[in-house]
C-alpha cells in the first residue's frame, strides 16, 4: 500500500468511527471508544499527510538541487 493509500484508508476509518461515535443507540463506553478510534485515525490522517509531502519533496528534483546547494554539495556529473 503506497502512503496515499494509506492516508485513504485512515480518513475512511475515521470518518466511520465519527459516525459512529455519534449513534444515538450506543451506550456511552462504546462512544468513547469509538470517539478514542476516531481520533487515532486523524492523527494518522495527519501524518500520512505529512509524510506524502515529504516524499514529494525529497523526489522533486528542485528541492535536490537546493538542498545541495544549501549544504555546499557539488552535483555528481
């Protein structure tokens, strides 16, 4: 599974334990386990999201030629 992925399925989880967490018909435990998955799953989402950006940097051939001019890096020919 590739991060995008990844970060789907953490959104897809999240949002169904805040749906969940929201039934009338659950008892108050179960809603705070269900509010306590929720929120796991959007920390995730977060750094998913993150971490895609980080990819994106570090694959990005501009971000490479700053990076190495910053450290002082001459590029290999």
């Amino acid at each position: 599974m590739s991060l995008l992925e990844k970060g789907q399925y953490a959104r897809t989880q999240r949002d169904k334990y805040n749906r969940i967490a929201t039934a009338p018909s659950l008892s108050p435990e179960a809603a705070v386990a269900a509010r306590n998955l929720a929120r796991s799953y959007a920390a995730a989402v977060t750094l998913y999201e993150k971490a895609v950006e980080y990819e994106r940097q570090v694959n990005d051939p501009q971000s490479q030629a700053e990076l190495m001019r910053a450290l002082g890096i001459k590029p290999l020919l």
